[in-house]
C-alpha cells in the first residue's frame, strides 16, 4: 500500500512511502515530516507500484 501525506511550510510538497499496512505507513509518514512543516494532506493510492 502506498501512503502519500502533502506536507507544507512556506511550499507544499509531497512525501510518499511504502507499507504493508496503513498504520506502518502513516507511521512511516509521520516519522518524515520536517521540523516546521505539518501534514495536511493524507491519501492512499493502491494501484500496483510496479
């Protein structure tokens, strides 16, 4: 499952990672997210990445 989360500071942009669950991946997410910046954005995309 591919989780993309849109983040923002002073520009948006997009960070993306690869899970077997929703929950390790929003971990994963999270765990991304530059100091200053905030999630505002979370979506899923479940089409086959290869």
């Amino acid at each position: 499952m591919r989780v993309i989360g849109t983040i923002r500071s002073t520009a948006t942009e997009r960070i993306t990672v690869e899970a077997g669950s929703y929950q390790e991946a929003r971990e994963m997410l999270e765990a991304q997210i530059p100091e200053g910046h905030e999630l505002i954005a979370i979506r899923t995309d479940d089409t086959d990445a290869s």
